[in-house]
C-alpha cells in the first residue's frame, strides 16, 4: 500500500468516527434505497417514538442505540471491502516494480517452503503406515544372524542364475529387512585393536573347524584355532610367510623391502579373495591400506573374518558386473590362489582388473598355473597360463619378475601404447561413452577403460603418503574444486572429531551425579576400529580420524544420490565405495563400531525418499556391531524424527546442539548389546 492509499484510507476512517460519535437525530436511512437494510426490517413493524422536543424518531435512526450498533457494522464491512481492493491495487503495483533481487529471494523462500513440503510428505508418509510404526521393531529369527540382503543364493538359483552368477548381488524389492538382527548365542564384544587383528572370538564368526584348516588361500590356514578363539598371532611358525611373501614381492619390483613400498608410489591395494586378510594385515604396519573383496559366503566368510579383525573389507565379485569403484583407484592388484579363472570368458576379468588399476601400478598374482615346472607337465595349464601371458601383454602390462608360483605385472603409464598395437591383438579402448568412470555395478565391458580419463597420472609421479591427502591446486582442478574448499572442509572435520570424541562415553547416557568440575574421561585413541562414514564427501572424516592419531580405517561411502568425489577419495589415498542407501550394503551384520552420516539425511529427503527413514536405520543397525556408535549431523527437523526411531531401534539416543549453527543436531546413539537366549 502506498502513500497516498494510506492518506485515503485514515480520512475514511476518521470521518466514519465523526458519524458515530455525533450521535445526530433526524437522519434516517430508506428502506427502499437499501437491499440490506430491508432485510433487517422486513415483516417488522415500524414504531415511531416521540422524543422529549417533540420530534419523530424512527427506530432506525443514528441516535439509537440499536440504530447505531447496526451502523458500525456496515461501516465496518465497507471498510474491509476497501481494506481488500487497496491491498489488491497495491499488490499489483507491487509485482510489476520488484527487482531482480527480490525475486531471488521469493525463489529461496519458495525452496524453502517447497523442502518444508516434502518434509511434511515424509511425516505423512511414515503415518499412513499405521500404528505399527509406532512400535518396537522386532527381532529376527535365528537364521538372519548373518544374513545380508542382496545375497540370496537359493533365491537367485531359483531365478535362473548359474556359473558363478548365483552368488552376485541380486538387489529386488524384497531384499530389504524390516527387523532387528540379533548377534549369535555366546557373541562377545571384540578384543580392541591391535590385540583384535591377531585374536577373534569363534562365536562371533560363521565357521567350523574343518573350514579353518581347509584348503584354499594359503592365508587362510594361517590361523590357530583354539577352544573360543581364533589366533592369527606372529608365534604361529606360519605367519612368517606372510612377511616372506610380502618381501618376495617388494624384491620382484626391485624395492629392498615392503617398508619400501611407499616410496614406489602405493599405498592403496586390492586384495582378490584376501583369505582371512593376513596380507592386508602384514602390511598395514607399513602404512598400505588394503581393501579384501570375496564373493559372498554362507559360512567361512573371508570378508566377514576379515572385518573381525578390524581390516578393510566387502562383498564383491568379477563375475559378471563392474566393482563399485572408480577406474584408475588402486596402486596394486593382488591375487593368491583367489580363485578366479582370470583365463576364463575371453580375459574379461582382466579388463576389469585393468580398468581399476592406477597407470604403472602392479598386478601381483600367485597360483599354482604359474608354476613353470608344473605346467611343464601339463599341457592344459600351460594352455591356460599363455593365455593370461599373452593378454597381459595384448593390455599393456609389463611381465616385469615370475618367481616359484608368484608373478608381477606392471601396468603402463602411456596411453600410446593402446594405440600401437598390432591389430587384433586385444581389447580396443572404450569410447567416452563406454568409459563411465564411477560405474555402479554395470556388466562388465570387454573394451579398455580408464584411458579418457583426466585422473591418468603414473603412481611415480604422484606424492608419496602420507602427503597424498593433501591434493595441490591442479589435482583439485580435475575436481571442480579450490584449495579453499578443501582447506575448510578439513578445518571443520578436525573440530568435528575432536567434539565427537569427548561425546563417544557410555557415560552420556547415564544421569549419574558428578562433583562440581568433574569431566568425563577420554575415550582411548583405539575405542574405534572400523568406521562406516554414510557421506563421505571429500573425505575429510576420514583424513580427521588419522590426524588426530585415532587406530580407526574409513569405509568412505558416496551416495549414488549425491555429487561424486569417490575418485578424489582414492586419489587422497583412502578407501571407499558408490553406494545407493536405498539398497542393503555389501557387508555381513555387525561389522562396523560407528556410523557416521553427515547430511545423508537431507540428501534422501530431496530424492523424494526412494525409501523410508526408517529402512535406512534398520540397514544401520544391521551394519553396527552391538555397543557401537551411530553420529548423525543433520538439519533440526530430521534429527527430530530420527530421534522418534531410535525408539523403535531400541537404541540409547541424545540429542545434542551445534554450536556452530543452531539450525542443526547431533544425533548420538549406541546399540545396546541384546543377549540371545541358548535353546536348550
């Protein structure tokens, strides 16, 4: 409204006072002038009242009492009537004068407004379910203990799957789980790291004790079973060849030791059907992080053992899709009787053996089709070991050291090799089409990948760890991204970890009284071991974790819903995956002491929620072990409603405030350790 409408608007208003406080005889208003007015005195009779001067008052004059109370009211509806076409003309002046300006700021208030809805939607959402979601979610029967969503062997070989196939992540409508998976009967809460690595509880595993001394990975009998424990301790006379091994190898490369593996430029390994993840563990000491994948196993898990003893781990298979990681992430390959026929379907698993490896990194396999004197005498596994020979060759890998069973490739550093070829003689390029650098369980491509990409860079000339975390200018600007964003998302994970860590005390839950000054210790440095970081983004909590000294690795996590810096996750030297949190994750229950997720909650809420909230959560605590950690940072609103779940999940929560920003919680929580009843 502007001036001169207001100016209107108060003369109105005063001279319409003046008329009512007057109080004036004599003035009459006609009945027949006036539709509403003859409706109030229809089928009445009029009266006339002499007043004390002797003049005629109509019942309907401005005197009265009765006459004046009706007068208000027609004023006053006549003034909303002019109330309401000034505020229209003004509107409209005012729509047409706004400026560029302000119309950005109508479209965030609409934003707002429009995420506020789809918030409201969710709550709609989760309450049209009835007050079966109000409950406590029950427990699973006894059979789910180890059970992971995706993995249906018998399902799948009901479907049709064959060759290797039925053991592939098959992940349908029904594979969700909609209860709470209970540890086995005598579970204990595993020893801490380091004493975890070399010593895990039998009861707390899937296995028997002919699988422990079975054949297969020479890493897996490298282990003691004992009456409650499984040993992987250095006073077995069989771990020496884990560090004899690994020795062989740094020598095969030509380095004097693993120590010196750093220095050549890894840091980041694959190890292919890793056993019981001594390799990985061996070197871990040196600084290499080694990430175990193995197909999925009912019983004797190499990935569930593995995890056990506190090392990087997951379900995954060549069979018939792409892993879950970008091209061009890891520095070596590793295979020891892993129990893939890389000779079979044409190479197609070398191609993709190829595709994750970085430019000069190393393709390290051991098997007894290596053996020279062996297939001296026979003709079908020399058959089988030219085969691999010559496509190793046909990819531009380099036969650089063949020892006893064990052989070392390297893979080149120039793309021009591709191209000089001989005709024919192996897999072509794929075409940038083709050449999707973070596919998400895509069938596997019989073309080369990798060679479009801009991350092409030889491990020998990247920095060394750990200075690799700290990506130069140019390395970011494969990104999209500026020193100062990454400066500040380690500044916030430093504060971030270091607030964290004084809030991770079982003490939080407790209301015990302490004395004036009293704090609650410090969690030990080792409190945490594996870590499930559910957005990881940059990997900044990850790179916090290992500042500030904590015994803890990442599985860093990028949500197929989000932006992806997975390929700058690996090029810091870490660890991680594509994941879409929709689908159960390729793990075994009770794997993980914390979950972390920092604005996951929002990034599935502006998906449209593909799922609920509360088959996220239910994923969680599948993933975390019992005692262990969740830390959900995430807008007011929805920590509101995660904290409503936690009840469902039976889990101890609190909701604590950031500082920082009073938009947003923390959400603290911790699984309590339910004990399952022996059967007798």
């Amino acid at each position: 409204m502007n001036h001169s409408e207001s100016h209107f608007f108060s003369l109105f208003l005063f001279e319409v006072s003046k008329m009512l406080h007057r109080g004036v005889s004599g003035i009459r208003v006609s009945g027949n002038n006036n539709d509403f007015w003859d409706s109030q005195v229809k089928d009445k009779t009029e009266k006339v009242i002499v007043n004390e001067n002797g003049f005629a008052s109509d019942p309907l004059s401005v005197g009265s009492p009765r006459s004046r109370h009706r007068l208000t009211m027609l004023c006053l509806k006549l003034s909303l009537v002019v109330i309401v076409i000034l505020a229209l003309t003004g509107s409209f002046w005012w729509a047409i004068s706004i400026s560029t300006s302000s119309r950005g700021h109508i479209f965030r208030g609409y934003r707002r407004l429009q995420e506020q809805l789809v918030s409201d939607l969710w709550d709609i959402g989760e309450l049209s379910l009835g007050p079966s979601r109000l409950k406590e979610i029950e427990f699973c029967p006894e059979e789910s203990e180890n059970y992971i969503p995706c993995f249906n062997v018998s399902e799948n070989l009901a479907l049709g799957y064959s060759d290797g196939n039925e053991y592939d992540r098959q992940c349908g409508h029904g594979s969700r789980q909609s209860c709470l998976v209970l540890p086995p009967v005598n579970y204990k809460i595993p020893l801490r790291w380091p004493t975890g690595r070399d010593v895990i509880w039998v009861a707390n595993v899937k296995i028997t004790g002919q699988e422990v001394f079975s054949s297969g990975s020479f890493t897996k009998r490298m282990m003691m079973l004992e009456e409650e424990q499984i040993s992987f301790r250095s006073a077995s006379l069989m771990f020496d060849g884990v560090e004899d091994y690994s020795h062989q190898i740094a020598e095969m490369i030509g380095l004097r030791n693993e120590s010196n593996f750093i220095q050549a430029g890894i840091r980041t390994i694959l190890d292919i059907g890793c056993g019981y993840g001594s390799f990985g563990a061996h070197l871990f000491s040196k600084q290499l992080l080694t990430m175990c994948i193995a197909n999925y196993e009912s019983s004797g898990s190499q990935v569930q053992l593995t995890l056990e003893r506190g090392l990087p781990a997951m379900i995954g298979s060549f069979n018939s899709k792409q892993l879950p990681y970008p091209s061009l992430s890891f520095d070596m390959l590793h295979c020891a009787r892993c129990g893939i026929d890389w000779d079979e379907k044409d190479g197609i698993f070398l191609i993709e053996a190829d595709r994750v490896l970085k430019p000069g990194g190393y393709f390290v396999w051991t098997s007894p089709l290596t053996n020279v004197h062996a297939f001296l005498r026979n003709k079908e596994m020399q058959k089988r070991w030219n085969f691999v020979r010559d496509f190793a060759e046909n990819i531009c890998w380099e036969l650089i050291s063949q020892q006893d069973e064990t052989v070392v490739w390297k893979k080149t550093t120039k793309k021009s090799c591709y191209n000089s070829r001989k005709p024919g003689s192996g897999p072509s390029k794929c075409s940038k089409g083709q050449d999707v650098e973070s596919p998400y369980y895509r069938s596997l491509q019989n073309c080369i990948g990798g060679t479009n990409s801009r991350r092409w860079v030889p491990i020998e000339e990247r920095v060394t760890w750990p200075s690799r975390s700290n990506l130069n200018k140019n390395e970011l600007a494969l990104y999209g991204l500026h020193p100062e964003e990454l400066n500040e998302d380690t500044a916030h994970y430093k504060t971030t970890v270091r607030n964290y860590w004084s809030l991770l005390s079982p003490l939080i839950f407790s209301d015990h009284p302490k004395r004036p000054g009293d704090e609650d210790p410090s969690p030990p440095h080792n409190m945490l071991r594996n870590v499930l970081d559910m957005n990881a983004r940059y990997g900044g909590f990850n790179a916090a974790l290992l500042e500030a000294g904590k015994s803890a690795w990442v599985m860093n996590v990028v949500p197929t819903s989000g932006p992806n810096y997975l390929p700058l996750i690996f090029d810091r030297g870490y660890v991680g995956v594509l994941h879409n949190w929709c689908e159960a994750f390729p793990s075994y229950p009770r794997t993980y002491d914390m979950v972390h997720a920092e604005g996951l909650l929002s990034l599935e809420t502006d998906q449209h929620h593909r799922c609920t909230m509360l088959d996220l959560f239910t994923e969680i605590d599948r993933l975390l072990r019992p005692e262990g950690w969740v830390i959900i940072h995430d807008t007011a609103p929805l920590i509101k409603k995660a904290r409503a779940l936690t009840v469902q999940l039976k889990w101890d929560a609190r909701v604590v405030e950031v500082e920082s920003n009073s938009d947003e919680r923390l959400l603290i929580c911790q699984k309590p350790f339910f004990k399952k009843q022996a059967t007798s």
